[in-house]
C-alpha cells in the first residue's frame, strides 16, 4: 500500500537534512549566521526587528524538545518545499501542530510563518514558470500567455 514512498522517506533520513533523534544541532545548522546576527545588533545599538528570532533560536521549543522554535520551523518550510507540499496543506498542518502543542506557540498558519522568516529579511518571490518548463515568465515575458 503506497510502497512507491516508502523508499523516497527512507532517503529523507539520510540525505544530510533528516529529522533524526541524534541530531544536536539545535540551531538548524545556522550558529554562524545566528553569530554575525549577534554581532550586527550589538553593533548597532538598536532592538533589531529579528529580536525575537535570535532569542527563539537560543530557546528550545518546548520542555522536551532538542530543538529550537527558530530551527523547527526552517526544518518545516524544508519539508514543505522538499516534498512539494502546497501551501493549504501546510497551513492545515501548520494549525493542527499549534493546536495539538500550545505550549511551543507555534504560528497557525502558512502566514504566519513566512512573517515569522520575514523579520529576518528573508522572503521569495513567486516566478511561474511555462508548463514546458521552457521559460521563466519574468521581465519581458511577464505578462504573457502563451
């Protein structure tokens, strides 16, 4: 039943990014952008609009967790884009994990957690692509059709 994924799931705790309990790394793999972060607010004498990120990344996301909220929710918007999850379905998942664990304050919705990233500064673009994949439809080819 379904055993198409079973193997593509497998890989996923192999292939340099699985959600695998040994993991120690509670920062997501980011300790040096989070260091130059720091180090940019110190400089700068001013609360950072990422106040509340760097702070998240230094907190777990709950009790028992080896995670931090900051690197939970980078390692669930690589879920989405990893298995290509569209974006209702993330924020029904984003809801039901707020709901069923209300002590991580996790954000309810797809919304929520790009604004959440965006206090960083970090944000995309949404390009479309030709059904061919032949073409980007950007600058001049923008407004086409066809």
């Amino acid at each position: 039943m379904g055993g198409g994924n079973v193997g593509h799931m497998e890989n996923y705790d192999h292939d340099g990014f699985g959600i695998s309990e040994d993991d120690n790394d509670d920062n997501g793999g980011m300790p040096e952008l989070l260091e130059e972060l720091y180090t940019s607010w110190d400089q700068s004498g001013e609360h950072p609009k990422f106040g509340r990120v760097l702070e998240d990344a230094k907190r777990g996301l709950c009790p028992e967790s080896k995670l931090s909220r900051f690197s939970f929710l980078v390692k669930f918007l690589h879920v989405k884009s990893y298995y290509r999850i569209i974006n209702t379905t993330f924020h029904a998942l984003a809801k039901l994990l707020s709901q069923a664990f209300p002590n991580c304050d996790l954000p309810p919705s797809y919304y929520d957690v790009k604004q959440y990233f965006r206090e960083l500064g970090l944000g995309y673009e949404c390009i479309h692509v030709c059904t061919n994949n032949c073409v980007l439809c950007q600058n001049e080819y923008a407004n086409l059709d066809e």
